[in-house]
C-alpha cells in the first residue's frame, strides 16, 4: 500500500531564491503551558541543508472540531513575509547547523 506525504513540501520563491515550507505545527493547546500555540512553518532553502521553525503567535482559537489548517490557507505572500524576516533575525538558509526557532508577527514581520 502507498504512503502519503502527511506534510507535503511547497515552493516559494524570495527575493529570487528557491525555498520550500511545510507546515511544522497545527494550532494547538500546549501541555507545557496549559497555553493555545499558534502555527509553525519548517523552512529550508532548496539548496540547503538548514531549515527554520517559523512560529506564529496563538491569534484567535479554533472552535472545536473545526477542520485543519490546510497549506492553500496560508496566504504565499504571509510566508515570503516570515522568510524574509527570519533572514533579517540572522537565519543563513545555506549555513549547516542546527535548526533555529524564529518567531514572528501575525503578519510574518
């Protein structure tokens, strides 16, 4: 039997460079902080090695039993937003190391 991709990867294109995100984490309840998390997007170069964990803030909670959050919700323009910051933070897509964690605005700044 075949196996799906549960998180399949997307491309994106920033300031003329090849990317590719999935998503990390759904919006979700924390058992760390009793606390709502928001989003995770995983980013990598496509040339790279080295990805980045791009959180989101909670924002408003889902009701329950509401559907997943679906890749064609997420706006392309919102995650070119949170590549580009998370470069400005000092992520360097084609270093090697470890993933970094960056977190940013609703709004991906």
């Amino acid at each position: 039997m075949a196996r799906i991709n549960q998180n399949p990867e997307f491309d994106i294109e920033v300031d003329g460079d090849p990317y590719v995100w999935r998503i990390q984490r759904q919006p979700q309840w924390s058992s760390d902080s009793n606390a709502f998390q928001g989003k995770a997007l995983a980013v990598r170069h496509k040339e790279g090695q080295r990805e980045a964990v791009i959180e989101f803030p909670a924002g408003k909670q889902p009701k329950y039993g509401a559907p997943m959050l679906k890749p064609d919700q997420i706006a392309p323009e919102l995650v070119a937003t949170a590549i580009a910051s998370a470069i400005a933070a000092g992520w360097d897509p084609l270093s090697r190391g470890k993933t970094v964690a960056i977190v940013v605005d609703e709004d991906g700044g």
